[in-house]
C-alpha cells in the first residue's frame, strides 16, 4: 500500500486508515478522496448540507453548498466506488459561521468565514463525529501540507505550490486537530488544470466544474444587503477625518476598513484622490473615511490566539512573517504573547488596510505557528497624523 506526506500514521508507516473524505461537490475534494482511496485507505465520502434550505445557498459555478452540490459529491463518490452520505450541519453552521458572522459586521469587524467554517465545522463538529464513529482521519481537498516529525508531533505547512496555498484559512486547527487531517492535494506541484486533467482521468464528472467563490451563504453576492436583511438599515454619518459630514448610509456594519467602492460620497475629496473607509464605530454608527495613506499600520493587538502544536512561551517577541487575508502576502514581523493576547509589530514598514476582525496568521519559513483574530491596530505617525 502506498501512502503521501501528511497522512497521518499509526504504530507503523503506512497502516490502512479509516479515512472520512469531507466532498463538498467540487473538483478539489473528489480528487483528494480519490487519492486517499488509492492510496488504500478505508475512505467513506460525506457531504455536509449546511443549510435547512440549500436552495437559498449559491448555484452553479458561484456554491459550495448546494443540492447541486450534494449529487455532484454523490456521482464522484460512486466512481471513486466508495460509501457516501449526508450529514445535516445545518444548525450547527448558523450557529457557528452564520450567526457568527452577522454579529461581527455588527461589531464594525470583518470576519472570515471560511476560516471559522474550518475551526468550527470541518475540524470541529465533523472531526468529533468521525473519532465518535471510529474514524482516523477527515480528508479535504484543501492545499496545505501536514508534516509528521521524529517525535510523532505534527506542523501544518504551506503548499508545495505556493500559488494554491490555502494553509491560512486552516491556521486555526490545533495539534490535536492536525493530527486527525488529511491534505493529499497539499504536497503536489500541480497546477488547477492538472488536477482537473486528473479527475477527467478518473471519470469524475467534476473535471470541468468551474470553481466556487464568495461566501456561500450570501446567495446574491451582496454583502451589504444580506446584513441589512438580518439587522436592519440604520442611518448614519460618513466623516472625514476632521468628522465633516461628507455623506450618509444605511447601516455602519455594511462597511469594511479599506474598502473604496459603494461609498457614494457626493463632496469630492480636496485633492481629487479617492478615498477609503479608516474606521467604523458601530457605537455611535459613523463610518470615517480618508486618505489611502490614512490606512497605514505599523502594529496590531490580536485576540484569542489558537496554536497549531506548542505555543510559544511569553519570552520576548519572536520574528516570523504573517499574511493577513487569504490570497494576502507574507510581511516579515514580530510577535509577543502575553497575557493571552498577541502583540504583533511589523518589521518591513507599515502594512495597508489591516481590518479588525481579521485573521493575522503567523509562519516559521512554510510551517504555520499559529493564528489569531485583529481586535486592534496601530498607525503610523503619518497614519496617524492624516487621520
């Protein structure tokens, strides 16, 4: 029996493992149940139906959780010739990302969904279900890479492709999560096409299917009016920086700190150049608007760190490089723990439109450290000055 970097591993290299293949109905996940099937493992495929109506999530090329989904994940199981089911997370979902994330646009913060998804559903309640039936492993076709050390300890480490790399959406899993993860995707440097030339190679009628975007939960891709449907408009003020009233909206929570679309202001800006969204106080519902330069950062203060193995100890500040968004690069940095809070500082110069609510997520060359949520920023003098 053949076996792939990251698998996890029992007594002996190589063992038959019951693996539970997480299939969303995309070409990704099919490969990677494939794979791990191949590879000899006991795989049974699962699609999550995340919604108590799934119609009311995106169709088409735009969903990752729909009833096209869900028989798309059923066909790719039948010819990966494995068992397949239907597990409901629906409640579970609103809960944890739906519920979520409304509650912290309300907060003038900006949430990752996706991320929370993978915390609180792919490695949560899907992880603890699999271990309760007997599982080993929950497979996905994420691009990431599990290492396993002489010890027995496992990182989380980026793609071998970089350009695919998704390990900052899985900083969240913890060691013992990780040691229950299972990436074949992560250690191939294939391109999209070639996988996609590797399901039409396996009969998978998911080859060609185009890939989901967005936030699956919003059907329209309208953000703002999703939001305004479970909270309601309220009126308020955009400012300068000066708190000159430049213009009005209909809900602060619609807003994110760098965001330069959708502001419809009707006094153009002094020195004609556009403007971006600084600050967003739900308290007394403003949305401060200003310079690009204005959005400069030096620093910020993250919350509720989660490691991925040992967290580091409390002496000193460390350097290492963060991304702070999903397709964001790496900037090099300093970060300290203390008093469970992370303090990060960056080293390369300031660091553009570091929105609250965010993850910052921290790497040792390719190994993933850890993540953390952005509850504060610190500007630069100029930054500061401007705003």
């Amino acid at each position: 029996m053949t076996d792939f970097p990251g698998a996890p591993t029992g007594p002996g290299d190589g063992r038959r493992l019951r693996v539970l293949a997480a299939m969303s109905g995309g070409v990704d996940s099919a490969v990677a149940a494939a794979r791990a099937a191949e590879a000899g493992h006991d795989v049974t495929g699962v699609h999550l139906a995340l919604s108590a109506n799934p119609q009311s999530f995106r169709t088409g090329a735009r969903g990752c959780c729909t009833i096209e989904d869900s028989h798309d994940a059923r066909r790719a199981a039948d010819v990966i010739g494995i068992p397949f089911y239907i597990w409901d997370l629906a409640d579970r979902f609103r809960a944890d990302v739906v519920d979520d994330f409304v509650a912290e646009y309300a907060a003038g913060r900006t949430p990752n969904p996706c991320l929370r998804c993978n915390e609180k559903i792919k490695f949560a309640a899907l992880l603890d279900k699999a271990i309760a039936l007997g599982f080993d492993a929950v497979c996905t076709g994420h691009y990431a890479t599990v290492v396993v050390n002489a010890d027995g300890s496992r990182e989380l480490h980026r793609a071998s492709d970089a350009a695919k790399d998704q390990s900052y959406v899985l900083g969240v899993l913890d060691e013992r999560q990780l040691a229950h993860a299972m990436f074949p995707l992560g250690d191939t440097l294939t391109t999209k096409d070639e996988i996609r030339a590797e399901a039409a190679r396996r009969g998978l009628s998911v080859a060609k299917k185009p890939d989901s975007h967005d936030i699956c939960f919003i059907t329209d891709g309208d953000t703002q009016g999703f939001l305004a449907r479970r909270l309601g408009t309220a009126e308020g003020d955009i400012l300068d920086e000066d708190g000159k009233r430049l213009g009005t909206h209909s809900g602060a929570y619609g807003y994110t700190v760098g965001q330069r679309k959708g502001l419809r202001l009707g006094v153009p800006a002094a020195d004609g150049k556009p403007r971006y969204v600084l600050d967003i106080s739900p308290v007394n519902n403003t949305v401060t608007v200003g310079p690009a330069e204005a959005l400069d950062v030096t620093a910020l203060t993250a919350i509720r760190p989660r490691w991925c193995g040992t967290a580091p100890d409390g002496a000193g500040p460390r350097t290492y490089t963060a991304q702070l968004r999903a397709h964001g690069d790496d900037v090099p940095v300093t970060a300290e723990l203390a008093d469970g809070e992370l303090s990060v500082r960056f080293t390369g110069g300031a660091v553009r439109g570091v929105a609250p609510g965010q993850a910052v997520v921290l790497y040792d060359g390719t190994r993933v450290v850890g993540s953390a949520t952005i509850a504060t920023t610190e500007r630069s003098p100029r930054a500061a000055a401007s705003a």
